[in-house]
C-alpha cells in the first residue's frame, strides 16, 4: 500500500513522519531503499529532537548516502521552464497546494515531470552560450533471474559494458532473501553522453546480459 506524505518542511509534515517511523529503521523493509531516498531529499534539513525518530531515520540515511557520495547534498529543487525560484520571504508567503507537496512513495513518472524534463532538455540545447557538461554518480541495484544465477558472470557482463562517458565503481553483493543476491554497483556518467534509462534498457535487459539479469533499479542519482 502507498504511503504519502505531505509539507515535510513543516512541523506537521515532521510530525507525520515521526509518527510513522515509530518502531521503523526505514521508510520500507529493514533496509535502505528509494523510498527512504525520495522521503530524504523532501526533507529540508535534519530534524529537531523533538522528533526523535525522525532524527534517527535522517542521520542513518545521511551516513549510507554519505558512503556512497562523498559530496554533501545541501537539498535542491528542479524548477521547470521559466519559472522563477522564489524568495524565502514568498515561497513562507505562498499557499500550499496537496498535490505539488504530497509525496507518492511508489508514484511512477508522471506526465508533468517528462514534461518539466523535455522543456529542460530542449533550454539546454536552445541556450546559446555553450555549458560544460555536468556529471552525476548512479548507484545501480542489478538483480539475478535466480539463487541459481552466476553472480561473478553476472558483475563481468555488466563491467563489460562500455560506452563514451561511462566509468564502473565500487560494488558488492547484498542479500535479498531465499539464498538470492543482487549487485549493487556504483557508476560515475557524463550527462550529456550517458543516458542511464538508455543503458538499462539497451544494454542491461537485453540479450546477452539478459540471460543473467532479470531487472535494474536505479537507487539513487546525484550530481557531481
């Protein structure tokens, strides 16, 4: 079941979260997923101590992230086209509607945010003052058909990939559950010559690879 949660930046929006982490290490399961990632990035800053469990949820997440991504994440929001970023005095100001602040855990891609992502894409391209492409680090879970699946084989396929602006990092195996394992796996790409749905769907979920992968998640995306 879905859970959404709404104004995380306010003392209520807090509230509801702390109330939902009583007992609860992560947002889902008894380890870090993107629903903990999502939930992280809605929250502007650690929470105070009167919300201890949400202090504790925010401080375990930071240090997993942290891990992964030495860069500090300060919180950001992509706006759109041309809207503007507004002032602190007018975003207190401004009145809050449900459906930009509520928060889908499990809410796929929505029409809106490919749109907000092609109007991006097509500024970028517009712009007439060239930009230096950007990088990001991708941390990727690979997951096997099986307990039966050739999980060194399975590493070597993905390293074996190659493509202009894609380098592998660390990785490791964790344990899913019934004796199955994925592979966890870091990648630093160059934006604009990396295309991470591309490589999953291209690469990665296509025959050869496929005989050993059954799917990929992207865990989380930052920019470098």
């Amino acid at each position: 079941m879905a859970v959404t949660f709404s104004d995380l930046h306010t003392e209520a929006g807090l509230k509801s979260l702390e109330e939902y982490l009583s007992g609860k290490t992560y947002i889902s399961g008894d380890q870090i997923t993107r629903d903990d990632v999502k939930v992280f990035a809605a929250v502007s800053e650690k929470p105070g101590s009167a919300f201890p469990n949400a202090s504790r949820w925010y401080e375990t997440v930071s240090s997993l992230l942290a891990s992964s991504f030495p860069g500090k994440a300060a919180g950001v929001r992509i706006a759109s086209g041309a809207e503007a970023a507004p002032t602190v005095e007018a975003a207190k100001a401004a009145p809050v509607e449900a459906d930009d602040d509520d928060l889908d855990l499990f809410g796929d891609e929505t029409e809106e945010d490919k749109k907000a992502a092609e109007e991006r894409e097509a500024a970028k391209k517009s712009s007439a003052k060239p930009k230096e492409s950007g990088k990001s680090s991708v941390l990727l879970d690979v997951k096997p058909w099986d307990d039966e699946t050739d999980m060194k084989k399975l590493e070597e396929i993905v390293r074996s990939i190659e493509m202009e602006g894609l380098h592998w990092g660390a990785s490791k195996l964790v344990a899913v559950g019934y004796g199955i394992k994925k592979l966890t796996i870091m990648m630093t790409i160059i934006d604009d010559l990396v295309s991470v749905d591309t490589l999953i769907e291209e690469r990665l979920t296509v025959e050869p690879a496929s005989d050993y992968i059954q799917s990929c998640d992207i865990v989380a995306f930052n920019k470098i």
